[in-house]
C-alpha cells in the first residue's frame, strides 16, 4: 500500500512539472532564436524537445559523417520526434542504431536509488510497437539498425572495429537506470564514438537525486573517467522532470 501510494506521488509530481513548465518555459532556456512558427512545429510541448537536437546540429556542425544513437526506443517516441524534427529543418535524417531489450528496465546496480516507478520489467513494449512507429515514418531499411538486447550484449567492439559503429553526432538517453546510462556512455566513450562535437540529449536526468543516482550520476561519473567537458545546451524543468541536453567540447582521455 505504502509502495503503490508513493508511486501514485511520484507521478503526481511528475506530471505536474510536465504542466507547470510549458514550451515558452524550455525555450527560455535555449539560446535558439526560433520564429513563432518554428515554435508551433513542437507539437507536443516539453514532449517535443528532442526535436531541437537538429537545430544545434546545424549551429555546431556536429560529427562530419556522425550517426545517431538512441538507448530506449521501444515505445517508438523517440525515433518519432527526432525524425520530425529533422525532417521540419529540411536535414537529412542521419543514420540511426537504435537499441533496446524491449523487455523493460533490468535491475540497478544495489545499493543506487530508483524511484518506486522503476522495477524491473517497467516500460517494457514489444518490439512491433518501434516498427510501426518506424514504417509511418517511411524510414528506408538501410537508414536505420535495430540493436535488440540488452545494452552490454549489443555494444560490441567488434561492431567498432568493422565499420558499423561510426562517430556519434547525438545519442539520446532515455533508459533511465545509473547502470544502463553507465555502460552506454562508457562504450561509446572508451571507443572514441563520441567525441569533441557529440550532443547528448538525457531524457530522466530528473527522476533520481542529483549526482547519487540514475543518469547524472553516470554522467559525472564517465566525464571524470575521460576527463571529457561538455557545455550546456539546455535544461528544463525541475525535480523529477528535467531534460538535459549537452555538447561535448574536449575529451583528454581514451
Ligand atoms: C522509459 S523507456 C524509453 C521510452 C522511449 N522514449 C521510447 O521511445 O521508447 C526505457 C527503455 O529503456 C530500455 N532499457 C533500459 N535499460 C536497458 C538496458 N540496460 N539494456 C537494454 N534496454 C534497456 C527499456 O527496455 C525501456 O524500453
């Protein structure tokens, strides 16, 4: 009972911060000199941030040849909104490999914090619910990769070493737990994926304590190990709502 009403808090506060803090207030805290129609095109509000991730490609000039890396895709929302917003912009659409075990979130790591909404199996959806977002966005079969596993089974170095994984120009986070942003970041990183020009986009860097726990803790964690520096892009709302978005300026180690 105890379990289930901090659950039913946890959302309250969630989908109050998705309320309270509307479109005009992440636009605030972008410097984008967008046009009001350019601020209509994001249809579903806080939703639709992802939708500016082409928007500073085009300013930075992100990762000559750089593909696109999402982690946690299977609801399709992802592949979606980045997809629109590309397409909005008039840009090609680069590459994408899109990973997901489509069984939901594992276990994380002991003894790290995950709020109540996150046991294991959560936000679990079968992999046809990704394919059908994909076939209405009439995504060519070579223009994209499905990963499916879990993420310390599919990032595999020999996919490095054989040209299939190239530069990263943006990777989205979005699953979630310290221990599954971890591997990523560390992966990506230790294989020079990302680089100087790389953005990252953190779609929970809210859900948990800051620093203790869940995506900031990992990001902290895997820019001390590289001696990486990134610059802020944006950042909306508050606890436990927030979206991060960053680009990495210098990287000192491999
Ligand atoms: C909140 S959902 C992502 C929803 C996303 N916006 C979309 O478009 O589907 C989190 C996803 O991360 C995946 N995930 C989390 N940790 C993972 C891991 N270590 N390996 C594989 N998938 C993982 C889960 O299966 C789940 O689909």
């Amino acid at each position: 009972m105890i379990s289930w009403l901090k659950k039913r808090w946890f959302l309250f506060r969630w989908r109050r911060v998705a309320r309270v803090w509307t479109v005009d207030r992440l636009l605030e805290t972008t410097d984008l000199d967008l046009s009001s129609s350019e601020r209509g095109e994001l249809e579903y509000g806080i939703h639709s941030w992802r939708q500016l991730v082409p928007w500073y490609q085009r300013r930075f000039g992100g990762v000559p040849g750089g593909e696109i890396y999402c982690f946690g895709v299977a609801h399709g929302s992802t592949v979606g909104t980045l997809v629109r917003g590309f397409r909005s912009r008039n840009m090609p659409v680069p590459a994408m490999h899109l990973f997901d075990s489509f069984l939901g979130l594992p276990e994380e790591e002991p003894g790290v914090a995950v709020p109540d909404i996150w046991m294991k199996g959560a936000f679990s959806a079968p992999r046809n619910q990704l394919e059908s977002m994909i076939a209405s966005l009439g995504l060519p079969t070579d223009s994209y990769r499905i990963h499916e596993g879990w993420f310390k089974d599919t990032l595999k170095a020999d996919l490095v070493e054989a040209g299939v994984f190239k530069p990263a120009a943006y990777v989205d986070i979005d699953a979630d737990l310290y221990n599954s942003t971890l591997e990523v970041l560390d992966f990506l990183f230790a294989h020079s994926l990302i680089r100087p020009g790389t953005i990252i986009g953190y779609d929970d860097w809210g859900d948990t304590d800051l620093w203790t726990a869940g995506e900031s803790r990992a990001h902290k964690e895997i820019m001390e190990k590289y001696g990486a520096r990134c610059a802020q892009l944006l950042h909306w709302g508050e606890r436990p709502l927030i979206r991060k978005l960053f680009l990495v300026v210098s990287v000192e180690k491999r």
